[in-house]
C-alpha cells in the first residue's frame, strides 16, 4: 500500500510517494539520496539516525514517513548554509570527537536539539534541583546524549566538543 | 513486515469507531514501541490508525485542582512542565529516568502505558512465549532471566506461565500518585484508576491491560496531593543511562514533627507485569516512626510472598535484596528531605 507525502529536508521541498512501511530513514536515504543520517541498528537503540524532525531531534527509523507527511526534516549536512559548519560541527572537528565518523550526524543533530532543550530550561534525571537552573556540566551533557552510541568509543571528546558549545549557550 | 493501510480519521471518536470495527487495527501514536514491533514481525497489523493530533496535547489545570495531561503529550514536555515538576516531582523523575531524549520527544503519555515487555523471548519469534503465542510455553523460566518478576507472575502450568515485567518508568510513578486514566469508548468515556489499568497475567499473559480492543486513552490525571509534592523515583538498572530498570521505586512520604509517618505511597517498577502498588509497604510505614527498622519491615512486608524466577542462566533471586536496598535508600532520602524542609519553614 502506498502513500504521497511531502517532505521539506534541510530546506528543499520533496514530494514522493512510499509504501507506508517506509520509515523516515528509508525515505530520506533510499527515496531522496540524503545519506547524511545513518541506518545503525534500525531499533531506536543506537542513535545514528538522529535528524531535527519539525526542530525536534527525533529517530528517524522509529517514524513512519506516511505519519509525517508535510514535515521539516533537517539533517546534520543541512544545520548550516552551504560551505559553513555549524558550532557543534566546528566544535567536533576542534575536538577530535570522532573516530569513524558513522554516529556522528547523529550524534551532532541530538547534540544541536539537545542544547535547545537545555536553553529551554528543560531538566534532565542528573539535574539535582528539577526546578532550578540547568547547568551543562559533563555528567548533564553524557546523560542528555546517551541515547547516542559511538563504537569507537569518542565519547570523552564528544562530551568535550559540545561542552565547548554548551558553555556559550544561555544557561 | 506485513503491508497496512494507514488510516488518520477526523477525530478520537472515529478513530475508535474503526479501531473497534476491524480486529486487525491498531492505533499509532509516537511509535517508538510500535514501529519496532513491525520491524520484528511481533505486530502484524492490516491497518494503523494514526492518532496523533486527536488526542490532547495540553497540560491543563482542572477546577477540583487536578492536572489532566492529553494522551499526545509527549514525555519530554511532560517532564519539562513546571507544575509536574513541582507538584509531582517523581513524575519528571520517572519520565527523565526512561529512554534517551529523542525518544522522550516522541513517546506519548497514552502510549507509554501501553507499551510492552522487552522480554527478550517476547521480541524473539523463534522462541516459545505466553504472550506473544499463547499456549507455547515460557522461554524465561530456564533461560536468561534478568529483567524478569519478582511479584504476582505465573510460574505454572506452563502453556500460561509468564514473568515478564511491564517496562514503563513513567507509569510506576503514576501509580504511586494514584492517577486517573481517561478512556474512550464507543459507548463513551470511563476512567479507570491507573493502579486498575494494567493486568498481572494470571491465565492469560497476552493480555497487558484492561482496555478492550479499540478503546483508546485520551487523558490522565493527577489528583491534588500536598504528599505528591515530596515524591521521588529512584530507578536501578544495568548502566547509568538509557537502560530499562532493573528495579525502581516510586515514593512520597508524609512524616509528622515526632517523626511519625502519617502516610505514604510507594510503587516498585521492574518487579511485576505491571507497575506494582506496594501496599504492603504503605500499610507498614503509616503510623511507624520513620526508621531504619521501620523501612526494614516495610520492605520485607511487600517481598513475604515474592517468588524470583531461578533460572539456571541467571534468575531474579538477585532482585529481592535490590528492592529492600532501593527502597530504603528512598525513604531514607525523603525522611531526610522532610526534615531539611520542616527545619527551613521553622519560624524560629
């Protein structure tokens, strides 16, 4: 059974028709060739396929496509204008926070979305006051972005490269 | 995966309407469980039935002081809310405590009661299970039992056995807040006490909940509780994050200026089918004075009947002294909390 949908990814409009079975993911990999979010464990268990689904960071292979027709996607190749990085890219460079490379589009969009959520106050289970202010210390920054798996293991530089962010964002 | 239809009807009514007309429907909301079960093959539904945007998605103050949260709420935003954090603190707690944060920006406050074990033998169709295929026999008893029940499952006969455990952070909450859950049928609406919603597996494991087939959640509510504002969820698992629970509790404590408990509500996730009121608990702690010894006979009180499942690949025997010690580290905590505020508020 099929489905038209459209889709607004990282700022360019696509209309497509897909098997309702299609996930974001699929949609936007197989369908539209933006290969920037990654298919790792296609369970919600590993994060690699973080994108900004309508500003929120969201998984991709846990969405159905047909539920999400009319929706701004925005991937980790499309945070910036094209030829400029942005911060947390800039950041991940600057800090050596990968090693592969293949969790990083997802662990670079959880970490733009996750810094929204901080700037809106939002507590995480590691903040000791619920109600107080949320300081991006390293314990906060590794819970808020466990839901994204790094094999190699990068996690010490990741945390530092989005610390680097974190501490210029409003607290 | 098996191909479906994708319905999304005008509103909650009709999507009850179709959900009930056609045994081969489900409802779809943030699909974080769903989505995944398609994947495994574990669902195999012929037609989803989106319901995103026809359930609420606003927090609202009622006039007898509740707060009703809409079944689309998201976990996220239910955990960020002032009043939640304020008036139900073990609430924010247990949403925080669940998942990771992209998860926690889809889930839904309807959809996370309904989600279901993550028995590994539940998500594993080469394996007998109970539940997922009545009458095949129970995979954990001998097998790798690790996040499996302490309390109310059935161990035998072996075509019902069951000791999976309900896996939400959110709903153990909950149930120590003595929530109400708002469902629409298509005879209308009925509220089911949250403590009611979810079933242990008595003879039939297939079964998580009350709800009939196509009667969907449309709101839960909180009652005005002054206790619920010295709640607290402490959750224990296997890695400091993202990770199910291996056992968790939710708890408020009222604890008088002699240090009498005058009451009390405590709930344990990861023990049971279904989030476990720990009655036994209550009726321990009320009227005692708030002690060790007190917290001690609380805790054995809830565990007398208890029955780990002994597996010869790892059983749950381990959870019996984890519950105790989980427990008592949270009343110890909010006796603790109780007296810093009772001290602060102190005119003197």
């Amino acid at each position: 059974m099929h489905a038209d949908l459209s889709l607004t990814v990282d700022g360019h409009h696509h209309t497509l028709t897909v098997d309702t079975r299609t996930t974001v993911l699929d949609a936007l990999r197989e369908h539209l060739a933006v290969t920037s979010p990654k298919k790792g464990c296609d369970h919600g268990q590993c994060g690699a396929c973080t994108v900004l689904l309508d500003g929120r960071r969201t998984l991709s292979c846990l969405s159905l496509a047909v539920a999400h027709d009319g929706a701004e996607v925005t991937t980790a190749d499309g945070l910036a204008p094209e030829g400029e990085l942005h911060p947390v890219a800039q950041a991940f460079l600057d800090h050596d926070a990968f090693q592969c490379g293949y969790c990083t589009p997802g662990q670079i969009c959880s970490a733009v979305g996750m810094l929204d959520e901080a700037a809106a106050g939002h507590p995480s289970v590691v903040t000791d006051d619920l109600a107080g202010p949320v300081t991006l210390d390293r314990a906060e920054i590794a819970e808020r972005l466990s839901g994204n798996l790094c094999r190699c293991g990068a996690y010490a530089h990741i945390v530092d490269a989005v610390a680097e962010v974190g501490s210029e964002v409003a607290r | 995966m098996r191909p479906f239809a994708y319905e999304r009807p005008d509103d909650a009514a009709g999507a009850v309407a179709t959900v009930t007309a056609d045994p081969d429907a489900v409802f779809l909301a943030g699909g974080t469980n769903l989505v995944d079960h398609l994947r495994l093959g574990l669902a195999t539904p012929g037609t989803l039935v989106d319901v995103t945007g026809l359930t609420s998605t606003e927090i609202t103050d009622l006039p007898d002081g509740s707060l009703r949260v809409g079944a689309g709420v998201r976990n996220a935003d239910l955990a960020a809310d002032e009043r939640v954090r304020t008036r139900y603190p073990a609430l924010a707690q247990a949403l925080l405590a669940g998942a990771s944060g992209q998860l926690r920006n889809m889930a839904t406050t309807g959809g996370n009661l309904l989600q279901r074990t993550r028995c590994v033998y539940f998500q594993d169709l080469t394996t007998p299970c109970n539940k997922r295929a009545p009458g095949s026999g129970c995979s954990a008893l001998d097998g790798w039992a690790r996040h499996h029940a302490v309390l109310g499952a059935t161990h035998e006969p072996a075509g019902v056995a069951c000791v999976a455990t309900h896996p939400s952070d959110m709903a153990v909450a909950l149930v120590a807040l003595d929530a109400q859950v708002r469902v629409l049928g298509t005879d209308g609406e009925r509220t089911v006490p949250i403590g009611d919603l979810h079933r242990l597996p008595g003879d039939d494991p297939s079964r998580d909940t009350v709800l009939a087939h196509g009667e969907l959640i449309t709101a839960v509510d909180l009652p005005p509780s002054p206790i619920a504002a010295h709640s607290t969820y402490r959750k224990v698992r296997d890695r400091a994050s993202y990770a199910f629970a291996l056992v968790s509790v939710a708890a408020a404590l009222d604890v008088a200026d002699d240090g009498t408990i005058r009451d009390a509500r405590v709930a344990l996730g990861g023990v049971a089918h279904r989030p476990w009121r720990a009655t036994a608990t209550e009726q321990s702690l009320v009227g005692a004075p708030a002690t060790e010894d007190t917290f001690r006979a609380a805790a054995r009180a809830e565990l007398v009947d208890a029955r780990p499942v002994e597996s010869p690949r790892g059983g749950t025997a381990f959870k019996l002294p984890l519950v105790t010690a989980t427990l008592l580290a949270t009343l110890r905590d909010l006796t603790a909390r109780t007296a810093a505020t009772t001290t602060r508020e102190d005119p003197a």
